[in-house]
C-alpha cells in the first residue's frame, strides 16, 4: 500500500477515543486507523491519557440509565483491526458492517457509472460508500458541515491535493471543491461520512441530490 500522506486530524481521533462521534464518523475512523499505523499509535495515546483522566476523578452519582448508555455507546464503536487480508478492499470494520468485501455491497446507480451504498444514518450524520470509475469528475459542491473522505480504492484529486488508498480527507463548510478520479485505469472506491447536505452548484445534481440524500 503507497504511504498515507492524509491522516485524522487530532479533535476527530480525540472524540472518537472518547465516545462521542456519530456513528458515520466512527466507522470512517476506525476504517482509517486500521490502514494507518501512525493513526493507531495516536489513538493508543488518547486511550491512555483518558482513562488516566478517569482514574483521578472522584466518585460520581450515576444515573439510573447509565450502564444502559454506556453499553450502547460500546455497542457502536467500531473495533480499530488492522487492514483487510492480502487481495481484499475493505478494512475489517468495513467488511464487518457489509458482512464481506466490495463484492457484497448492494450498490445503486446515481450517474455515467457512479454509484453509491448507504451504510448507515444516525440523525444528520450519515456513511456511505462510493463508486467512481477512473477519470470520472464527481459534480462541483461546497458542504453545509462536515464531510470526511476515505479512499479505499484507486485516488483521487481536489483542489486540496491528490488522495490514494488509506488517505482521509477531512472538508469543512469552507471546502469548494471538485474530486476527480485517478485516470490510471483503477476505479476509485470511497468511504464517505457527512452530517449535513452538499451544496452542490449544478441544476442537474441540486435535483437528483432530492432522491440520492446526499
């Protein structure tokens, strides 16, 4: 695998280490960490420095829900594996969601042979993956909150730089911007999380984003 030059910024490994990420994000970063053994050490750190915060606080009274809270939030994080086997695509929380590799998903057309599969939703906040042949412009848009880009196959370029295979893009409500899949010959599969609508600046992508919920 080509050397990761995008990695987590730290606030997102930090609420993901803590708990309080959305779903969509949690898997979008725990499918990162699994690729990145700089992320994974990072996390390990965060790890550390939070339970050592723990174990110096005082007693607490404790709702009477709490460990049903807590048990929830466990249920939802996602575990930080390493990379998928020799051959496969997905990473392990991938493939553990889906229940197999890039040949299991269900994926439906959106345009001239892109294609999505949403995997989760939990209130804004919502992960998919997508399917870009090489050399294929995905429509100009800004974003309304957050969106973060995993790239799991082939690459891509933005405005932002040049992503491959582990890299994490990470846009924000000032990001305007146009991927544009590598022209190598090798599709490009992308794990995308978002908590709020694109902007998109075309009449034809403002009218399909209606029934895609993108």
């Amino acid at each position: 695998m080509p050397a990761i030059r995008h990695h987590v910024p730290d606030d997102l490994l930090m609420g993901y280490a803590a708990g309080v990420l959305p779903q969509a994000f949690d898997l979008v970063v725990a499918a990162h960490v699994s690729l990145n053994d700089d992320a994974r050490v990072r996390l390990a750190g965060y790890e550390e420095l939070g339970g050592a915060v723990l174990s110096d606080l005082g007693e607490a009274e404790l709702a009477p829900d709490s460990l049903e809270q807590t048990l929830a939030k466990i249920s939802r994080m996602q575990p930080t594996e390493r990379s998928a086997p020799t051959g496969g695509v997905f990473p392990a929380p991938l493939r553990k969601m889906i229940g197999g590799d890039a040949s299991a998903v269900k994926w439906k057309s959106i345009a001239r042979g892109t294609k999505q599969a949403v995997l989760c939703a939990d209130g804004d906040a919502t992960a998919r993956l997508l399917y870009i042949p090489a050399g294929q412009a995905m429509p100009e848009h800004s974003h309304r909150g957050t969106e973060m880009t995993l790239v799991l196959q082939g690459g891509y370029s933005s405005e932002d730089g040049h992503f491959q295979r582990g890299d994490l893009e990470v846009a924000g409500q000032q990001t305007h911007h146009t991927p544009i899949a590598d022209d190598d010959g090798e599709d490009c599969i992308c794990l995308v999380a978002t908590d709020g609508r694109l902007r998109f600046d075309g009449l034809l992508p403002r009218i399909a984003q209606v029934f895609l919920r993108i």
